[in-house]
C-alpha cells in the first residue's frame, strides 16, 4: 500500500494536530534549505577571498625575493666602492708620508748666526 501523502485526497483525512505538524516540518525545512543555501553563498565567496590572499602573498614573495637580490647586489657594490676607497686614502696616505719625509730632508737649517 502506497504511503498517505501521495494521495491527495487522503491529506484531507488526518486529524489537524498532524497537519499542524507537518506544516511546521515544511516550515522548518524550508528554512533550513535557505540557512543551507546562505551558509554554501558564505563558504563561496570565503574560497574567493583566499584565492584573492594567496594571490598576493604569491606576489609579495616575488617583491621580497627580488628586493633581496636588489639588496644583495647593492651590499656588493657598497663593499667594492669601501673597498677602492680604502685603497685610494692608502695610497694618499703613503703620498703624504713620502712628501712629508721629503720636504724634511730638503729643508735646510740654517745656522744661526750670532753677531
């Protein structure tokens, strides 16, 4: 025997609290089926957004990967400028000492005269 919901003219037949009552399950599934519908909307636009941030963490780790390279290739070129400059103040250095001793042996004291 086929189940009383499928014929509708047996709806008619059952006592009003069950009418009630499954009036109050349509309700409350209905409600459920938008609760459902708004929390798949949620978790879709959740995955959009995440899609979203690992797309710019995935470019703000190529900016740092390249601002490091720019970094390093800047630390190099900063020691080789201290590098020739420590090497130009030496040999200024050493040109200033030889000038030095220089002008000390060319000097020439003159005796002091007494009259």
């Amino acid at each position: 025997m086929a189940p009383s919901m499928a014929d509708p003219s047996l709806k008619d037949n059952r006592p009003p609290k069950m009418a009630a009552q499954e009036e109050l399950l349509r309700r409350r599934n209905e409600e459920l089926e938008r609760e459902l519908k708004r929390s798949l909307e949620r978790e879709e636009k959740m995955k959009m957004e995440l899609q979203k941030t690992w797309e710019r963490l995935r470019v703000a780790e190529e900016a740092e990967e390249h601002l490091c390279s720019q970094l390093g290739e800047l630390e190099a070129e900063a020691m080789d400028q201290a590098c020739a400059y420590r090497e130009r103040l030496t040999t200024l250095m050493e040109q200033l000492s030889a000038a030095q001793k220089l002008i000390e042996s060319a000097s020439v004291h003159i005796p002091s005269m007494d009259l």
